[in-house]
C-alpha cells in the first residue's frame, strides 16, 4: 500500500456576472462546472486555462472553491486555531 497525499477536494467553476464588481452569476443555469480536483495545484491548472481563455470577456469570471474546507474544517490551513 502506497501512501498517497491526503485529497483536499476543490471545486472550478464559472460563467457570467450580473456585475464585475459582485460574485452573483447572472444566470445560474449557465454556469459552467469544470470539475472537481483532488488538490489545488491541479484545480488552478483548470482555473488559469479558463480564465486565460475568456480574458476578453469581461463579465465572465471563473474561482477555485476549496471544498475541503467545507467538507472539513480541520483542512483549513489559513485559519490560526
């Protein structure tokens, strides 16, 4: 049995906001749900590859969502306990 790093979900997603300055998607059925990764490093591959490719659309924004974090708490490595 191998030992494999501890898998700390993370979620991409994206698509169009009612205004660049909020994070509300003007239309939730549109959003666009790239997928779930098993660490960030591979989660911010997806993220930068979307958002390199809608740069030119400005109302179009795409976030890395740390479901561990959620799932877990204790994951939480920016918290000070």
């Amino acid at each position: 049995m191998t030992d494999q790093p501890k898998q700390l979900l993370h979620l991409v997603l994206g698509g169009d906001l009612k205004d660049t300055q909020s994070v509300e998607f003007a239309d939730l059925s549109k959003v666009d749900i790239v997928g779930v990764f098993p660490n960030y490093a591979e989660a911010y591959a997806a993220w930068r590859a979307k958002a390199a490719a809608t740069v030119d659309d400005a109302q179009k924004r795409y976030f890395v969502v740390h479901l561990h974090r959620l799932l877990d708490p204790s994951t939480d490595t920016s918290r000070k306990g």
